[in-house]
C-alpha cells in the first residue's frame, strides 16, 4: 500500500513539475518573441516608433497581462504600464532575466504580483523591460497542484477499496481450495478444488490440482486391483499348499508319502513363485521404468531367437511352424521384455491349437514401424469375446490358467504399452492372430469392430499404465520383505 | 574345495550350508559384510557366494573391493533384485553369476559348480571332446566315433556349452542364458525338446548314452562307467 501511495505521488509530482517547466519556457519564449518584434520596430522606426508601440500595447495589453516599460539613463519611465523600474540590483545591471513584484495598475493598491521580465539596454542608454504578470500562471499552478492533489487522494482511495476487494477476493478463493484440501485430508477423496471457469492463475491452479488429485486417484485403484490380483491368485495356491500338508500330517504318513506331499508342495510353490514373478515382470514393465534402458534392438533377431526356441516344442506337439521374418525390424525396446513377451504368445499359441494345427509367427515392416504377428489354428477367441478378453488383460483371468501362471497375455500387454505398440486380437480363419503393431500404438487403419476393440484396450491401457509406477513400487517393497 | 557363503539371513544361510556341506564342500559363512571381506581377504576359497543385500552394505561394494585388490575367487551373486539391469550391474561390479532370489537349491550348486571350474577349462580350446564325441569349434563340425553328425546352430551351441561343463549338471535356465540370453523361465518345457533331440542325434545309434537327464535339475554330458 506504502509503495502504491508513493508511486502515485511520484507520478504526480513529476506531472506537476514537467507542467510548471512547460509554463515557464512558454512565457519566456513569448517574450523572448515580442522583444524580437519591438527590436525590429526601434530598427525601422527609432526611439519615437518604439515609444509609440509600447504606449499602444501597454494600454491594450494590460488584460493579457503583457508588462512594457521604457526608461531613460535614470532609469526614470518614459513609457509602459509599469509605475517604476525594478528596484532589485540586478534589474539596474544590464540584460537579464528577473523576476519582480509588481503592483498594477488595475489592482491599485492590491497585493503585489510576482512577474517575469527581461529587461535590456537600447543604444542611447535607455532601458527596456518587458514582461509578463506571471498571476495567472501562479494560479494555474495552484489549481494545477490542488487537482493533483485531488488525484492523489483519489487514486490512493481508490487503491485502497480495489486492494482490499481484490485481496479479499484472493483469500475467498485461498479459503475454497484450503477447505477443499481439509475435506480431502479427512478422507474425502471425491473432493476437488474449486474452478471458477475464468481460466486465470488460480483456475489453473485448481485444474492441475484436480488432474493431480485424479492421477492420485488412479494410483490408488491400481494398487487396489494389484492387491486384489496377489489376493486372488496367490492366496488360493497357498490355500492348497497348507491343506495339503495338513491332510498328510492328518494320516499316519509312511516316508514315500511325505516324500510325494513335499515334491508336490515344492512344485506349489515353484507355481506361486512363477505368479509373483510374472506380477513383478508386469508391474515393471508397466510403471515404464525399462524405458530408461531402452535400446536399439532387432526385431527380426528377436523373433529367429524364439522361433529357433519354439519350432521343436510346436514340431512335437504335431504341429507346423509357419514363419516368415523380413530382416531389418528395428526398434528401440527392451529385447528381454519383447522376447519374453513373444515367448508367451508362442506358448499360449502351441498350447491352444489341437494336433495337426498350424501356429504362425511373422515380422514384416509395416505402414508404421515393424509388425510381429502371431497365428494359430485354434479355437480362437469369438469375435464378441475379444473385448473382454483384452479388457481382461490387466486383470488375473483363472480360467485361463492352464498350467502356468496366467498372466502370460497380461504381460503381453504390459510389454506393448510399454513400447508404445499396438496391440489386436483378429481371426485368423480359423484361429486367433494376435498382431503387435510397433511404431505407433494403433495406428493402422482397420475395420469398425477392430478399431473399436482397439479403442477399448488403449483406454484400458492408458488407465493401468498410469497405476503402473505406484504399482511397481510396492512390488518392489513386497519383495524386499 | 572351500566355500565362503556371506548372507545375512541366518535360515537361508543355514539351508545354504547344509546343501553345500552335503554336497561335499568345505563352507564358511560370514553374517555380514565386514565379517565377508575379513575373511575373503584373510582365507583362500575357491568361490563364494554373496548376498547382494546385506545389514548396511551393498554385496556388490564387497565385491568390488576384493576386485581392487586383485582377488580374482568366483562369485555368485544371490540377489533378490531379478531386473535385467540389476544382473548386468551385479556382473559389472566383478561378480560372475547372478542368481534371482527366490531360486533351487540345485540349479545354486550347478552354476557354483560351473563357476568353480571356469579356472580349469581354457577356452581357447578349438576342440572339445567328451568319451569319443568329438566337437571342432573352428570347423563347426562334430563328430561321434569318427562318424560325422549333423546339428542345427542351436543344437550344436547346447551341445557346446554341455561339452564345456562335461561331467557337471547343467540347469535348463543355464542353457536359456547361455544359448538364446534369456533371462525368464519359459512356462513349457521347451528345452527339454531340444535335449531330447540333441539325444536323438548324438546318443540314438550308439551303446553308451552321453547326456543324461539329472531329476529335478537338469541334465549332463558325461562319459558313462
């Protein structure tokens, strides 16, 4: 407030102090002009011309103020409007600028006038003054400096009223967003700061408050889901695991029994061991921390490398290993995830397709970036179960846990969030064909029904990407117990 | 054959240490990682194994501390940080294997048995032999009898990396590093398919069969009786 009153005063004050500057150059060139326009008279006309035209502008010149006299050797008037020379010394001493007090003639015996004059010497010893009454510039001024004034008081007023209106708009707004975040502290996690819709500072604050809050909000869903999957899939083998011992303890177990329980728990718990690494693997994958490590990897070579792993295991399963890998499929990835990623869909593939079947694995160059597509001549999956399916992917699916954890399509789709890559379901006529389309997540044109259910699993995605790091997290925590 | 075991967890420790005692070794154990490095710098071990997270202290400082003073002893690392980066950090540091917590007692003893005699095997050898199988690494021909065989790339880098660790047991997650640098467990037995056709083409003409399948952990190349 200190520093508003200042700087109004300021400006003001040098307001008034350019206007005084101006006012008194004006009247100095004004004389300075009409001393040019009588020397030029004297010149042409001689002392009694000049006599002449000062009698005649001090008679008409006393409304405007205008001061004329002329004076001998003596210093003792012959002409003008003024009474008598200045007294002052410097008014005697030759040319220069004064200012005097004077008594017009008009006021009598009024208060005396300051006014400005320049008074000079002619030829002959006679002295000139001419001046200006300076009343009225004296006036101007005082009204000058009483509006001033008035603006001073008014601004300082009127920043006054503003400052405390503004400021008690800002603490409002502060109060609302405060009593939002208290609501939010006593567990009230629907709450969101207010947005007033005028999109200044403090909307944006409340809107990336509120896209804060919602991310939070996601994070905690996410860890949510991930508790519900560890409680899902991993309480009910360990279930097993302990009513099965207890059974064998219930008995009067021989050796060879005791024996059979522990392989089996063994194998148990390898199978529990198998689900909590795939959970990390996913969680790792999906809180997108590999990206750091990204590298320049061949898909192609990734693709031969799990080909050369597969074709005997599909081979023995009396089933033929189609394959066509164009060479050059480069992409920056992390070739583990990617590999271990192509590795479970090869399983699911040799898993699913009956004897005499045919799986596929192919890498060409598409539109986009490089496609790995992967075929099988199973049952497939109906057309109209694929969204669920997909929509399934983040979530631990029981009945389609053959042996294994599972979790082998979640993965999948971890790894292909996670390198930006789209991922579909299509027929295969007969069978399924999933396609990885790395480059740009989704990007290729497709029919309604794909690019629908693609729709839906790059919103799903989107949503479990974003509960990914927090979710990685406490997995990490949970295996450093 | 001395063994210096540095974990912290004494039960883990303990199942550590009567698996190797059983096995025939000769072990130690430090609780933790001052007591490791006083007793790494002090005795002559032929391999140890290390914790990664010990009370205070990184396994892998341990580990690079013995490496500046020239100790070259094989180190396993076992560590319950399993990401890919994790293990190439564990391997930079000077360690030469890295096994993921949770992990089987006998796929543990076959990489420290693998580790113990990395100092045996030179591997500039150009020619392996187990019994009268017979590998030439520079004419990538192998031959059983003086007949002979022919292998796939992949068949003949599994029969490669068995050869070098003849008489030992190899783990199928060692073959999956060794030959294709995958670091997960596939869920089928998809190793199991290409050792039984390795078998085909190396054992099937011939009396004494050379790999064998060791249960519950993994198989071997050996010369029978």
């Amino acid at each position: 407030m200190a520093l508003f009153c200042v700087s109004v005063s300021g400006v003001l004050a040098f307001v008034y102090y350019t206007t005084e500057q101006v006012i008194v150059r004006q009247t100095d060139e004004t004389i300075q002009a009409e001393i040019l326009g009588l020397t030029e008279h004297y010149r042409d006309e001689g002392l009694t011309g000049l006599l002449q035209i000062i009698r005649q502008r001090s008679a008409g010149a006393s409304g405007k103020r205008g001061l004329y006299l002329l004076a001998d050797q003596k210093f003792h008037p012959l002409a003008g409007n003024l009474q008598h020379w200045p007294d002052s010394p410097v008014a005697r001493s030759g040319s220069a600028w004064i200012d005097f007090l004077v008594r017009s003639e008009e006021q009598g015996a009024g208060a005396p006038q300051v006014a400005r004059a320049r008074i000079f010497d002619l030829p002959g010893g006679f002295h000139l003054l001419i001046g200006r009454d300076m009343t009225e510039r004296g006036q101007f001024q005082a009204v000058m400096a009483e509006a001033l004034l008035g603006a001073l008081g008014v601004a300082i007023f009127l920043g006054l009223v503003g400052g405390v209106l503004m400021s008690r708009d800002l603490l409002r707004r502060l109060d609302a967003i405060n009593r939002s975040t208290r609501a939010i502290i006593r567990g009230d996690m629907r709450e969101r700061m207010p947005v007033t819709g005028s999109d200044d500072e403090f909307d944006q604050l409340s809107t990336n408050l509120n896209l804060m809050l919602d991310r939070i909000h996601e994070l905690m869903q996410g860890i949510r889901q991930v508790t519900d999957n560890i409680a899902h899939d991993l309480r009910s083998p360990i279930n097993r695991v302990r009513s099965r011992m207890e059974m064998t303890l219930l008995g009067q177990p021989d050796v060879a029994t005791c024996r059979e329980a522990m392989q089996d728990t063994i194998d148990e718990a390898d199978a529990i061991l198998g689900t909590f690494n795939a959970l990390l693997d996913i969680a790792l994958a999906e809180s997108g921390a590999p990206r750091e490590q990204f590298e320049t990897i061949d898909l192609a070579q990734v693709a031969s490398d799990a080909k050369d792993l597969y074709e005997p295991l599909a081979e023995d399963r009396g089933l033929r290993f189609d394959s066509e890998i164009a060479s050059g499929l480069e992409i920056r990835g992390n070739r583990h995830l990617v590999s271990q990623a192509l590795s479970n869909l090869l399983e699911n593939a040799i898993k699913y397709t009956p004897d005499g079947g045919q799986i596929g694995l192919y890498g060409h160059q598409g539109e986009a970036g490089p496609v790995l597509e992967i075929a099988d001549s199973g049952p497939g999956i109906p057309e109209g179960s694929r969204d669920k399916v997909l929509a399934r992917f983040a979530r631990l699916d029981e009945s389609r846990a053959t042996p294994g954890s599972g979790l082998g399509l979640s993965l999948v789709a971890a790894v292909a969030r996670l390198h930006e890559a789209g991922l579909r379901l299509e027929d295969n006529e007969p069978g399924l064909r999933v396609i990885l389309q790395f480059g740009a997540a989704g990007s290729t044109g497709g029919k309604g029904l794909e690019s629908g259910t693609r729709d839906e699993s790059s919103a799903k995605s989107e949503s479990t990407r974003k509960s990914g790091p927090m979710a990685a997290t406490f997995f990490a925590q949970l295996a450093a117990v | 054959m001395r063994i210096l075991v540095i974990e912290d967890d004494r039960q883990a420790a303990a199942y550590l240490m009567k698996g190797l005692k059983e096995s025939g070794y000769a072990v130690d154990h430090a609780p933790d990682g001052a007591e490791g490095l006083f007793l790494a710098g002090s005795e002559r071990y032929d391999a140890m194994v290390v914790d990664r997270m010990l009370p205070g202290v990184d396994g892998l400082e341990i580990i690079k501390s013995l490496r500046d003073k020239g100790n070259r002893t094989p180190v396993l690392i076992l560590s319950a940080m399993g990401q890919v980066d994790d293990r190439v950090k564990g391997l930079r540091a000077g360690g030469d294997d890295y096994l993921t917590k949770p992990y089987a007692f006998s796929e543990m003893l076959a990489r420290l048995e693998a580790l113990l005699r990395r100092g045996n095997v030179a591997p500039a050898d150009t020619k392996l032999r187990v019994d009268n199988l017979e590998m030439d690494l520079l004419a990538r021909v192998v031959s059983r009898g003086g007949r002979r065989i022919e292998l796939q790339p992949r068949e003949f880098q599994i029969l490669q990396y068995l050869m070098r660790h003849q008489g030992h047991v190899v783990t199928r997650t060692m073959l999956l590093e060794a030959v294709w640098d995958y670091h997960f467990d596939p869920q089928t037995n998809v190793i199991d398919v290409h050792i039984s056709r390795l078998r085909q083409k190396i054992d099937k003409d011939y009396d004494q069969p050379l790999l064998h399948t060791v249960r519950g952990a993994g198989y071997c190349l050996r010369a029978s009786g």
